[in-house]
C-alpha cells in the first residue's frame, strides 16, 4: 500500500464530540482507526464502538489501537445495524456518534478496484462478503440503467456517451479491470485526462455496489434512538450527495413544526430532536489540505441531541 490513511479534521472532530470520562461513543467508520485513536488520547476512559464493514479496516485498527484495545469494541458490520450492534453489546444509549464517510487511502491503494489509477479487478465492494460488484454493474446493467447511475449517483453531464461506449465494447468481451474501463471513459469523450468525469464515474459505481446513500439514512435515523440527550452526531462527508442527506436529515430534525405558516394553531405533532450546532458546514484549513489532499472536499457537520422524553422512552420501549 502507497499510504497510511491520515484521518481529516481531527482536531474538530474531538473538540465536537468532547469526550468525558466513562462516555460511550461509537466511530460508525472506523476506518484504520484514526479519529478514535484521537478521541482515546484525550480521554483514555471511554469505551468505542468500531464499527467498519471491511474486514481488512478491521483488522488495521487493531493493530492501530493496540494500546487502547481494552476500551474499543470491534464490529465488522454495515452501520446501517447501529442499533442492532448496540443491542447485542447490551449498549443501550451512546454520548455520541462519527461518521467519516466514503472510502479510505488504503482502501484507495489496494487492489480492489476503488480507483482508476491503480490497474485492478473491478470490484469496489467494501465489505467482501456482499455479492454485488462492479464487474457486474459494467457488464450486465442495461445502457439506461448505466446512465442513470452515473447522472444519479456521479452528476455526470457525459452519462449517456460512457453508458454507450460501455455496452458497445462488452459485447466484444467482458470489461474486467479499472484500467479498461478508464480507458472506455477516454473514448466515449475523445479528451484525454478527464479526471473528473472518471472519479464521477467510479464514485457513482461504488455507491451502488455499497448502498452507500441507502445505509446513511437508516444510520441517521437510528442515531435518533440511542443517543443520550446532548449526545452529538459528527458526520464528515466528501461530496454532495452525502452532505445533501445529512443537511436535511438535520434540518428537518431540527424543526419544531412543519405547519404551513397560515395556520391559525399547530396542528403536525413535529417533535424536535436535534440542534444544529455547526450551522454552515467545517471544512479543513489551507494546511491540512496542502498536507492532506483527501482533506480537500471534506465537510463536517454536527448536530445534538435534544431533551425530549416523549420521544426517547417511545424509542427505548420499541427498540431496545
Ligand atoms: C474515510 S474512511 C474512515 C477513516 C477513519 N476515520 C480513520 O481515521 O482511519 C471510511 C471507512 O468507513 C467504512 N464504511 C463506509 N461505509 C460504511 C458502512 N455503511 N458501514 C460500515 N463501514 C462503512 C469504509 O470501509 C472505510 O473504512
């Protein structure tokens, strides 16, 4: 592997989620484990919940936290199972939760087709046991279907050429490796070095192949039943689509009535969960981007959650 994962926006990420003794949080992308190493070192007193879908994280992390193995439990789940994974570790509320989305730099580096730079099998699968992959997409998803992901999921203004150019050549002989479908990516547009129509493409092939949109939601919503009142969700997203679902995830949750404005009295029993505490999103300063170049398209978001008895008891009696 070419590098180690260097976690973003650290020193935020521990000022927001300021951890006190005996606190339990759980880290929902464990990752190499990085950001809970961070929040460890503050407060070597808490107990983590590490959470990440890749076996190869999984066991980076280990090796990272070594020293603070006591404190963290590891999962190799989807997080989209928080509250299940709390449940069979007899957690029943949490003082706060991180989501560093997206992908890893190791992930990046290997060979499981994260990346047109690195020629390999195309895969894109994060946790090793799920059947769907790339190869499948690129090889049997009708054109329409192709186009569709990639202006969906990748904004991609040259959906349709790609899409074309895709079916065209797999009916020669199945598209295999990353490097072949880079290089279809360089003919249906006819430029060279279109990096950003390729990291669009592959960005918006392994969204579908994790269910990547899909599983923030049901995580966000869970979140909602296991944390402990002024307990924070810090979540770090690296483009659009990801920040779009935690934006208004937040802002509706924030929400005290969703009545239309000429309503004489409140009608909608709109509960408020959470505050918004970070109301324009945190990104990296000019530094740790020049030393971090992941860091670049980061945004970190966080919001609280608020007093509300009716609505926590109603959650711990059906879900816990
Ligand atoms: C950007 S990395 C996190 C890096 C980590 N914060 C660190 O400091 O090393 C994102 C990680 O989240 C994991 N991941 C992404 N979506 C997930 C999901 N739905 N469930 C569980 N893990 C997920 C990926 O496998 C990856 O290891």
């Amino acid at each position: 592997m070419d590098s180690f994962h260097k976690p973003v926006l650290t020193n935020e990420i521990v000022k927001f989620l300021a951890p006190k003794k005996n606190n339990i949080y759980v880290d929902a992308t464990l990752g190499t484990g990085g950001h809970t190493l961070a929040l460890l070192r503050k407060e070597p007193n808490l107990t983590i919940v590490g959470i990440d879908q890749d076996k190869e994280a999984i066991e980076l992390a280990k090796q990272n936290l070594q020293q603070f193995k006591n404190r963290v439990i590891f999962i190799q789940e989807n997080f989209n199972a928080l509250v299940s994974i709390l449940a069979l570790n007899k957690i029943k509320k949490i003082d706060g939760i991180l989501f560093d989305l997206g992908i890893s730099s190791n992930q990046i580096d290997s060979n499981r087709g994260f990346s047109y730079l690195r020629n390999s099998k195309l895969d894109m699968r994060m946790n090793q046991n799920t059947k769907l992959n790339a190869f499948q997409i690129i090889n049997n998803y009708k054109e329409r279907e192709l186009i569709d992901i990639f202006k969906k999921y990748g904004e991609e203004r040259f959906a349709t050429p790609i899409a074309k150019r895709i079916v065209k050549i797999r009916m020669k002989s199945p598209i295999e490796t990353t490097s072949q479908l880079a290089n279809i990516i360089d003919q249906a547009i006819r430029k060279r070095n279109l990096v950003k129509t390729k990291s669009r493409i592959f960005q918006a092939i392994r969204i579908v192949v994790n269910n990547e949109l899909f599983s923030l939601r049901e995580a966000l919503k869970d979140c909602l039943k296991v944390l402990n009142v002024n307990g924070r969700i810090v979540a770090i997203s690296y483009h659009s689509l990801e920040d779009r679902i935690i934006k208004k995830f937040f802002q509706y949750e924030s929400l005290k009535c969703i009545c239309p404005p000429n309503l004489p009295k409140c009608g909608c029993n709109k509960i408020q969960t959470l505050k918004i505490i970070t109301r324009k999103p945190v990104v990296p300063t000019d530094e740790e981007i020049k030393n971090n170049s992941r860091a670049r398209s980061a945004k970190l978001r966080v919001a609280e959650r608020c007093y509300n008895e009716r609505k926590i008891n109603e959650y711990s009696n059906h879900y816990l």
